[in-house]
C-alpha cells in the first residue's frame, strides 16, 4: 500500500531532503550554499511532493515586486515529477498547493513560461487554471542572456 503524499513549501530546515533533488531528478539542480541561502529567503519558494523521505515532485520559483497593482506575482521556474509517478495527479496538487498559498500570502498571480510543443505541461497548466497570454498568440520566446564577458 502506498502512503499519501505531503505537499508543502521547503524551508532552511529542509535543506538535506531539497539536496535530494540531485539524485532524483538531474545533478547539479541544487548545491549546499547556494539551496540554504535560498530556502532562507522567504522571496524564493521551493515546494515538494514526498512520500516519506522520497520526493516525487517539486516546483521552485520567485516572489517578484511590481511597479504596479496592489500585489507581487509568483514566477515558477520549473516544476517536475518523477517519470514514473506521472498522471497520479502530483503536478495538478503541487500547483495548487502554490495557488493557495499565493492566496493566503496576498500574492496576486503566478506565470510560467513553457514550450508551445511541451504537451503534458500544457495540459497541466490548462487544467490548473492558466492561460495563455494573448501576446504570445499561443507561441512562446525564451531568451537567455549571459553576462559573462
């Protein structure tokens, strides 16, 4: 019998389980000093989906300020679950796990940017109550930029 998922933002405290994410997902997603200075700071939002000490799931994003409207906005960087605990429902609870606690925080709205042709994030996003920018006419432009010289 499989025991229930806990959904919950990370803390400092949690540091040991979010280096976790190295192993379960891809190397190099955390390291130590960078992920505790992160989870310390309340602007950076790290949740997870774990059951008992594995973690299934986790989505990280940025509380940013606005020059206008009475609210900040989430940005969620990334969110992924374990390949083979896909269509369990997992990314549908994280993001709205974030949703509520948006919500409670005063945090006025959340965006993402995925790839047009990224089917299943698509449908996730969709199904959770996203939409699709009318700028973007349903295509989307990432930028990367170094600065770097």
């Amino acid at each position: 019998m499989r025991m229930a998922c806990e959904f919950r933002r990370l803390t400092d405290k949690d540091a040991a389980m979010a280096m976790k994410l190295n192993t379960v997902f891809r190397e190099n997603i955390a390291e130590e000093k960078p992920l505790n200075e992160f989870l310390s700071d309340p602007n950076c939002w790290l949740f997870a989906a774990m059951e008992g000490q594995n973690i299934l799931g986790f989505a990280h994003g940025h509380r940013l300020r606005r020059l206008h409207g009475t609210g900040a906005m989430l940005y969620v960087h990334e969110l992924d679950v374990v390949q083979n605990e896909r269509h369990r429902g997992i990314g549908t609870r994280l993001m709205e796990e974030m949703k509520a606690a948006c919500r409670r925080d005063g945090i006025e709205k959340i965006f993402l940017t995925t790839y047009h042709c990224n089917d299943a994030a698509n449908g996730l996003y969709r199904k959770t109550g996203g939409e699709v920018s009318p700028e973007s006419h349903g295509e989307d432009t990432v930028y990367w930029f170094s600065t770097k010289e």
